[in-house]
C-alpha cells in the first residue's frame, strides 16, 4: 500500500482523483508507511482537513515511479496520472494529536504498515 494525504476540499470521487500537484508538478505525491508520519509532520501540522488515502499500487492505471526528487536520500511514491477510484482501499480522516502533531498513536487507526 501507498499513502496520499489529500486536503478534503480538492478530494472528488467518484471516477477519478487529480490533485493540484498532478497539474503544477506533473505526479502525485505519496509515501510509504514508514515516511507517512514524517511527511505529515513536516508539510501538515496542526492541519485538521486533512484526508489520508490508501491505495493499492497494482490497481492504478497511472505509473507509480519511487524517487528522490528532494535529495533526501529517500525514495517517495510518485503517481504520474490521476488516481482511479477503483485502487483507492480506503480514505479516512487523518488527525494530529492535541498538539497538532501527527502520531502513530493519532493515526495508528488508520494506517498499517506494510
């Protein structure tokens, strides 16, 4: 499974999911399970809109490529095309804890690492 966390005002099932990255970046950001609560954390926090999306990879008609775009030494789950509905396993709200931190306390409900 890989992770999207979306803003709930540009999430639009039914058919398909293209956020504004798709169109300013060209691909989708996603994460691991492993860099979920890192990512969060340091583009998201104290956000309280957020929706995570879980999908299952070989379902997307879209390429999924791993890279690192950032230097970070981390490779991160890229969709290159909209996200289809029918790979989409679950969308959940995803919140911070009381400090507005993301935790796997907060969000071990929702997430299982894989």
């Amino acid at each position: 499974m890989i992770f999207h966390l979306a803003d709930r005002a540009e999430w639009e099932p039914p058919d398909t999911y293209r956020p504004t990255s798709l169109s300013a970046e060209g691909f989708i950001h996603c994460s691991t399970a492993p860099q979920l609560i890192e990512v969060a954390n340091s583009l998201y926090e104290g956000r309280t809109d957020l929706l995570l999306v879980t999908i299952e990879p070989d379902l997307l008609k879209a390429p999924v490529v791993f890279e690192d775009c950032y230097e970070t030494g981390q490779r991160f789950p890229h969709i290159y095309g909209q996200i289809d509905t029918e790979a989409v396993v679950s969308v959940e709200p995803f919140q911070p804890d009381a400090t507005g931190r993301f935790t796997w306390e907060a969000s071990a409900q929702n997430v299982k690492s894989d």
